[in-house]
C-alpha cells in the first residue's frame, strides 16, 4: 500500500515539476529567437546603411565593355540625373531612359528611346553590345573617378568626365 502511494504521489506531482521546467523552456526559445529576429534586423540595416547612392548628375564616358575599348573616333556616354533620367550617347545613337537605383547597387531601366541612324557594322555591333550590357539591369559599383557596370551582359567601365 505504501508503493502505491509513492507512485500515485510521483505520477501526480510529476507533471507539476515538468510544467514549470517545459515553460521556462519556452519562454527562453522565444526570447532567443527574439534576439535572432533582431540581430537579423539590424544587419540589414546595417547592410542598407553600407549601401551606396547611385552617382546622379556625373557624365561618365565608356573606357571598355568586358577588357575591349570601343572603336576608334566613337564615343559612348552615360548621365543619370537627379529625376533618375539617363541619357547619353551609344557610339551612334543617342538614348534615352528612366533608369532607377533599386536594391542590392542594382540599376533598374526601362525601355530605351533611341535614335535611329546607321553606322559602319563595326560601331553597330559595339553600340547593340554596350546598350545590351546597360539595359540588362546591372549592379553597379563607383570606386574613385571609375563606375563599373556588371551584368550578365557584360561588364562596363567608365571614368568619370568633365
């Protein structure tokens, strides 16, 4: 009879002791997973603060697409202004375009307006080449007087111009 007592008295204040050890469980997973959410939030503040504006305002002239400098005499262009229109010049057409910085230093144009005269096949290929790369949402990246353009397009790098 004794036993039985011992065992009624382990079963009922068994789940007593495991209650409060399950609850205080609980309360420190959420209270990491409190700190987690907030150090997640933080680090994309932290990554939103380290994020560069984009260069409005600033003529950038094209010094090569992808290691190859375009053809002799032609000159390709870049400006975004401060209403995010770009516009410039393609080494033969000009264009023109809005063209948003977005997330993650990605460019974000839209479609282009372009003149229409025709240049030797030469320039024409280096034109369709430089527009492809810039119209295909690029990230972008400005170390010092220099602005890169990567896409899956090709990369862009132009140098800063009066």
């Amino acid at each position: 009879m004794l036993s039985l007592r011992i065992i009624l008295a382990l079963v009922v204040s068994g789940p007593l002791i495991v209650e409060p050890v399950l609850a205080q469980q609980s309360v420190q997973d959420t209270a990491r997973a409190r700190a987690r959410q907030m150090d997640q939030q933080r680090e994309a503040e932290r990554k939103r603060g380290l994020e560069k504006r984009f260069p409005v305002g600033v003529r950038w002239v094209l010094e090569d697409i992808g290691g190859k400098r375009p053809p002799a005499g032609v000159e390709a262009t870049l400006r975004v202004d401060s209403t995010y229109r770009a516009s410039g010049s393609a080494g033969c057409n000009a264009f023109s375009s809005a063209m948003y910085p977005a997330r993650e230093q990605t460019l974000m144009p839209s479609t282009p307006a372009l003149t229409r005269r025709t240049c030797p096949a030469p320039v024409m290929a280096f034109e369709r080449a430089y527009l492809q790369a810039l119209y295909s949402r690029p990230n972008w990246d400005q170390i010092g007087d220099s602005l890169i353009l990567k896409s899956r397009a090709g990369v862009l790098r132009f140098r800063r111009s009066l």
